[in-house]
C-alpha cells in the first residue's frame, strides 16, 4: 500500500492539500466508493425505518387506551392519544415519582463518587513519584480484566452484614473508590498535559494538593465530564445492582420499577403496558438529553463508543 | 535514602490514591479471595459454610446438564449476535461513508436505539416479539407464520439476537469515525488503476479497518458472555422454555439469589472467569498486531 501510496501522491504534496487541491478534487468525479446510488438511499431508509419502527410502536403503546391494552390491540402507528397515561403515571397509579426520584439520588452519588475519587487518583498515578507505583498501576490495568460476577456474591454478603441491604448504599458507595478503567482515563489525560505547568506552580509554593485543586482541576473537566457521562448512562440504566439489592416498590430506581411493574400484575391480567411504556419512555429520554448534550465531550475525548484508545 | 522531599511527594501519592487501594482491597481482592473460600463450601448464607472441595466444580462440569447448556447457549448466543452486529455496522457504515445527503439524519436514526436503556429495550422487545406482535403482523402480510419467538425453545435465541441486533447503531457510529480516518489518496490510487467500488470496499477500506474491528469483536464478546438483563425480563421463568435461554449469569443469578447456592454460584463465576480470561489473553497477545498495524498507516 505504500507504495501505491507514493506513485499517486508524493509526501510533500500531501501533507499540504492548500485551497487549489481541494478546488481540483471537488471538479473530479466523486471516488467510486463513496458514490451514492439510489440504491443507497433506498436501503438507508429502509434500514433506518425498521429500526425506528420499534421505537414508534413504544409511543403508540404508550397513547394507547387501557381498553386497547387488556383487549392486545396496538397498533404500530399510534390511533389514539391519550396523554393523559403520561400524568397517569404520576398520579395513584403508579409510584413513577418515585422511581424517577429514586433513579435521580442514585445516579447522581454515583456520579459525584466517581468523579472526585477518579480525578485524585488518576492524578497521582500520572503525576506523583512513589516507589511501587508501577507495580500499583499493573494492578489497576489487570483489575479491568476480572469480571463483576467474581466479587458479587462477596460483595453482597458484605453489604448484608453491614445492613445496608435494601438501602441506596451498596450502589452508591463503591463509586466513591473509582475504578480502574476511570483512574485509566484521567491518568493518560493528565499525562498529555505539559508537565512545566506543575512544575511552575510547585515553584510558587503550592503544595500537591494545591496544584490539584486550583491547577489540574480545572484542566480534568472534559475528561471529568466524560466520566460523569459514563457513570450516569451506566447506572441510570443498572438492572442486576438494584434487582439485588433493593426490595420495597418505594425504593426502586426506574429501571427496576419498570420491570416490576410488569412482573408482579395478576396472571390472568394484563399488565398495564401503556404505563409500563411510559415508564420506558421516561427512562430513556435522559438519555438521549445526556448523549446529545455531552456528544461534545465524548468525541474530544476520542473515547466514545467503548473504543478507549484504539483510534 | 529518599530526601524528605520525595519522601513526602510519595506520601502524598499513597494518600491520593488511597480510594482506588481502599477500593481495591474492599471491594475486589478482599471479595475475590472470598469468592475462592465460597466456591469451595456449600453455603446458604444463613447457616455456616460446609467445606466441600472441589464437589461444586466437579458437579458443574460432571453432574449439571443446565450448566453445560446455559454454556453452549452462551457461546451461541455471542457467537451470531456480535459478529452479525459487526457486520452490519460496517454495511451501514459504509453506506454512511458515501456522500449522502441528509446523512445526519440518517446516521441519527441509526444511532437512536442504542440510547435506550437495556430494561427499556427489553420491554420494547417483549412487545414487539409478541405472537401477535408487529413482527409477526409483518411476517403474515409475506406470508411467513411468525413463531412465539420468546415462548419457543427452537426460536428465543434467535429472538435475543435481534434485540442486540438492533443495537448496530453502536459499532455503525464507531467504524464510520473509523473510516474517516483513512488516508483518500489510498482511494484516489485505486480509483486511478481502475477498481470498482465494491474492490475499493473490500480491498481498502476493511483492511485498514481490520484492527478496530478485530478489538471490538473481542471486547464484544466478552461483554455477550456476561448477558444478563435482556434474558433475566425476557424470558420467564429465566432460562426459557426447557432452559434454551439460559446463560452464565442468569444461571449464577438464579443460584445465588433464588436458591442461596453461594458456593455452587461461585464456582460458576469462577468458571465463567475462566472462559472470559481466554478471550481477554486473546485481545492481548493479538494487540501487538493492531497497534502496529495504526501507526504503520498513519
């Protein structure tokens, strides 16, 4: 290939494409590969119209009236609005406000634990100069290879022991410690930085903690603010932490809530799915907010859709 | 000897890294060690541990002919659904990759169901699976009679396959940014000697892209390996019709917490550990080629 390459384009020539080059390639014919045909745009919308069908059929569910649902007559297309199923939900129906509610302090503790333990010790492990850090950092990247299911079961004994079963706590503390793949980022963030910086500050008398605090902070929001998107959008959508520990209906996060809802109506009924996809729909338009909102961030950071430093 | 200098920067590492070391021995390796001492005892988390050996391993891999069966379903099921999302998403990716308009829409609409949380795409699916659901309304006006998908031993698989199939958005996204990143000049050399799209296609762009897709297929099935939530919703009582759908962590889950077989749940981590480490080795041992192969191009 390189040598294709260099018959074609010498270096110099395209290193520098400068306005004239780009002028002559917009004359030519577009380059086979990325000629489109109708047939492109055909199977683009085909494709994109069954994926969104799912999602539209979600809405008509969730218009839909409770006769429509005991009778099991939905429609992909939605026939009838009742809007109402989306202030139903709120109501004596269902305790929504409160998986909503619960879904909220859940996440944001995690997010703050994350984020503040993630910052220091990814700092230090760039930064500071320790005899057996190596040996620590190994640690850390061999942690990422232990499967959850390893430590569940331990981990909920603990919890147990410590009473803090169905309690927000066992979902909520652990962030507080990091993790690895987070100390990973900002440890690889931080090491792109230019090291005078500290270097100055240390001259000016600021102690560790100072140039973390007023220095590196500042500087740690994008990779920070990532982290705080993983962590939102990982436990906003958690199952198993709270199908584990969490059994009152009140204190159930919505995705939890969700499921329950439909696993514990009557065998002979139905269960309420027009509210149940309400539900659904309340769970994942915080998601689309967040991943429009932070798309930003996530690409800045060359991070996003779980290639963490392959590009 | 340290100077007092770097003796108090060390101190001030250890003290910084405190909550990953504190994390770490709490909640991994103090857990882990656990997870040995419980995989060998047979335990309801109530009463004391009763020793047992290796009883528990011998039994999974002997005596249990769930356990060989969540397996092999295990490995069915990541066998077709990551490389078919794979596959698709360099399709859709490729498509992308033309000079399309309103590609943004297109590429947004394509995206849009990997946004939505597991629990809530489980729902989706539960519906839209039904016997007399959308798809097989759609199945009928082909002609086609749609099975139960979600009631059918033959048929749940495949069912739990689409539903992560409908999540190609994702690798879609990540091998479009991919491909941007491919030098043009390789195109404009191939477009000069005479090759046709689909050579260009086959002959350019999914070599360059091989190492990423290579990377996302093992991490992806390492990920396919821990399935739970979807099977867990879907499929009632978990495990399916004559456990067709049962998996590794289904099953775990089902021990530990329905039954309080904290041993025999143990072990199965410890064995489901092991077939996720042989994957993870083969990401490392191949990672020498992918990252050489980035800096060869670039």
């Amino acid at each position: 290939m390189a040598t294709v390459m260099s018959t074609v384009a010498p270096p110099e020539q395209k290193h520098e494409p400068g306005p004239e080059r780009e002028r002559e390639r917009s004359k030519d014919r577009v380059i086979g590969v990325f000629r489109a045909t109708p047939f492109t745009y055909a199977t683009l919308i085909i494709v994109s119209a069954v994926l969104c069908v799912p999602l539209v059929f979600v809405v008509s569910i969730a218009l839909a009236s409770d006769q429509t649902v005991n009778a099991n007559t939905f429609t992909i297309i939605p026939r009838e609005f009742h809007w109402d199923n989306f202030t139903r939900v709120f109501g004596t129906d269902l305790p929504m406000h409160r998986f909503l509610m619960n879904s909220v302090i859940i996440s944001l503790g995690a997010v703050v634990g994350q984020v503040l333990s993630s910052g220091l010790v990814g700092y230090a492990f760039a930064r500071l100069r320790a005899p057996g850090k190596n040996a620590l950092f190994i640690i850390v990247i061999a942690t990422m290879m232990i499967p959850a299911q390893i430590t569940m079961i331990p981990q909920f004994i603990l919890f147990k022991e410590l009473g803090w079963v169905n309690t927000f706590l066992p979902l909520i503390v652990p962030n507080f410690f990091s993790n690895a793949f987070n100390v990973f980022l900002v440890r690889q963030f931080v090491s792109r930085l230019p090291s005078e910086i500290d270097e100055a500050a240390m001259v000016d008398g600021l102690g560790f903690f100072g140039i973390y605090r007023r220095i590196m902070l500042p500087m740690l929001a994008p990779v920070l603010i990532a982290i705080g998107i993983f962590t939102l959008t990982a436990t906003w959508g958690d199952f198993m932490g709270p199908l584990i520990y969490l059994n009152d209906e009140s204190k159930m996060p919505l995705a939890l809530g969700v499921q329950y809802i439909t696993s514990t109506s009557q065998a002979l009924q139905a269960p309420p799915w027009n509210l149940v996809m309400v539900g659904s729909i309340l769970l994942t338009l915080p998601m689309i907010l967040v991943y429009y909102l932070g798309q930003r961030y996530l690409y800045e950071m060359d991070i996003s859709g779980g290639s963490a430093g392959v590009k | 000897m340290m100077s007092k200098l770097r003796r108090r920067e060390a101190m001030w590492f250890y003290l910084f890294a405190s909550p990953w070391i504190i994390g770490f021995v709490v909640f991994l390796l103090g857990p882990m060690i656990a997870s040995i001492y419980i995989s060998l005892t047979d335990w309801d988390s109530f009463t004391a541990p009763e020793w047992v050996g290796l009883e528990n391993y011998k039994r999974l891999l002997t005596d249990d002919p769930v356990f060989w069966k969540a397996l092999w379903n295990t490995f069915y099921y990541a066998a077709i659904s990551v490389p078919l999302g794979l596959v698709i998403g360099l399709w859709l990716a490729n498509l992308l990759n033309k000079q399309v308009r309103v590609r943004k829409v297109f590429r947004t609409l394509i995206y849009l169901p990997t946004l939505v949380p597991l629990v809530a795409t489980a729902m989706i699916f539960k519906m839209v699976l039904a016997p007399s659901g959308p798809l097989n309304d759609v199945l009928g006006v082909v002609g086609i009679p749609g099975p139960s998908w979600l009631l059918e031993a033959m048929w749940v698989k495949p069912a739990l396959i689409l539903l992560s199939v409908w999540g190609a958005g994702a690798a879609t996204v990540l091998l479009l940014a991919a491909m941007k990143g491919i030098p043009r000049e390789l195109y404009e050399a191939a477009e000069v000697d005479g090759a046709s799209p689909i050579r260009q296609f086959w002959s350019i762009t999914v070599p360059q892209l091989t190492p990423i897709i290579f990377f996302n297929l093992i991490m992806g099935l390492i990920g396919a390996f821990q399935v739970f939530s979807q099977v867990y919703i879907l499929t009632k009582p978990v495990g399916g019709p004559d456990n067709a759908s049962q998996m590794m962590v289904p099953l775990l889950f089902n021990e530990a917490f329905s039954f309080y077989h904290m041993g025999y749940a143990s072990a199965i981590s410890w064995l489901l550990f092991a077939v996720i480490l042989v994957f993870t080795l083969m990401a490392f041992r191949t990672a020498r080629r992918w990252v050489f192969y980035e800096t060869e191009v670039k």
